[in-house]
C-alpha cells in the first residue's frame, strides 16, 4: 500500500480531472481491497481520507507544505482502515444566550477557548489540507462561548456510509412527513447528549438538550478522528462569523 501512496503522492497539482479514475487511485483502491476485504469499494471514503492526509494534487502550491511525507501518509490511512472507535465531537455556540459561567457534566460542557485550544479542537491543519481555500480564524472563534459534547464511538458502518452517509439512506421512508416535535439539531446531538453516562438522571440531560435548543442557533458537528468521515459542515462558517462578533 506504501508504493501505491508514494505514486500517487508524485502527481502534482492541479492533477487529474476525475482524481477517481486515475490509475494512481485505483491502484490505491485496489491495494486497500486486497489488504482488508471488509472495506468493500471506498471511493469516497479513499478520497475523503487522502484529502486529510493532504493529497498534493488537491493542494494550491502555497500550500503543500501542509501534505504529509507519503510514508506517513500510508501509516496513517493504514491506521483509519483498521479503526474500530473514534473521538466524535458536537459544537454549538450558545448565541442566543447570555455569558454563563463554565459549566462541566461527563462529555458536555459550556466553555470558552483560547485561539490556540480551538485549532487543536478542530484540528485547524486537517481542516486546512481539506477546506484549501477557507480559513478558520480562530481569534473570531475564540470570541464564542460554546457548547462541546465529545463522545468515543464505534466506527460500525461501512467506510463508504461513513463518507458519503447520503448514499445510504433508506429511500423507503417518508420524506414528506410532519415532525410535530422534530430535533431542531437532528438525532445526533440529541442521541449523544441522551445518552451522556448510564448515571445521568432525567433531568440533567433535558438540561442539556434545553441548552442546546433554546441558546443555539447554529450547530457544527466535527468527527475529528475519523479520517473516512466527513469531516466539517462548512456552509455554517459564515454564519457563526456573523452571531459571535
């Protein structure tokens, strides 16, 4: 899988028109397939975890210094396939609330961070080597009192399903339906709020469900860990710039 890695690490931006087809893809592709069967045929999944690892074809020229040396590049893709739990973190900025002081139960938390604490958070260079042309500014960031639910999670679906979770949707239901109580930030951030701890008593998770859906209006949800997952929900950047300033 190395060798695979290290060709297709020597084709330079702007690279092919259809990254997928290219024969240094799917040599990649089929070196994974050989390696571990289970992972079925990760086209997506492949090309969201080499856009992390920074692949230098899908980098501008002032920045492939954020691309990892190809060896690197090959452990940590190696790493992925074989994982079976990740980190998973939720984050919201409490906008239409007022400053509340630090606030800590298990997994959740409402607190501030330093510039630098959000760019570990977020991991600010894999968001660079995906995102290219954005910029996390984490001194505006910094400027939002947040809402922070992390959670470790099996990695249980298929890689595919993990990348592009939009091809896997039951088509079957009913899409037209009327949610007279619909989860303002849908099932994810509920279910992981929900389930904090097996301790945690009734009323503390609807604390933090009411936190969530009466002082957010805006939700971002990162899986920071898992480089086959889509990884940032971008089309809230501007937003959180307009309610944190």
């Amino acid at each position: 899988m190395t060798d695979a890695v290290v060709e297709l690490w020597r084709v330079l931006s702007p690279g092919p028109d259809n990254l997928f087809s290219s024969p240094e893809f799917v040599r990649l592709k089929e070196a994974l397939q050989r390696l571990y069967p289970e992972v079925g045929k990760p086209v997506f999944a492949l090309g969201t975890a080499l856009r992390s690892l920074g692949l230098p074809s899908g980098l501008p020229q002032d920045g492939q210094y954020l691309s990892f040396p190809p060896d690197e590049a090959a452990r940590r893709l190696d790493l992925a396939v074989r994982a079976k739990r990740a980190r998973r973190l939720h984050l919201a900025p409490p906008d239409l609330a007022d400053d509340l002081p630090p606030l800590q139960f298990g997994p959740a938390a409402l607190r501030r961070f330093s510039a630098d604490e959000l760019r570990a958070v977020v991991d600010a260079p894999r968001l660079a080597r995906v995102f290219p042309p954005a910029s996390f500014e984490a001194e505006r960031f910094a400027e939002c009192q947040w809402l922070v639910v992390e959670k470790d999670v099996p990695l249980d679906r298929p890689p595919e399903a993990r990348a592009m979770p939009v091809l896997f949707t039951d088509m079957r239901q009913d899409f037209g339906r009327i949610e007279p109580h619909s989860l303002r930030f849908g099932f994810k951030l509920h279910s992981t709020i929900t389930g904090l701890t097996p301790g945690a008593t009734l009323r503390t998770r609807s604390f933090w469900l009411s936190l969530a859906n009466e002082m957010a209006s805006v939700f971002v949800f990162y899986s920071t860990e898992d480089l086959l997952s889509s990884f940032f929900r971008s089309r809230y950047l501007n937003v959180i710039h307009r309610i944190c300033l």
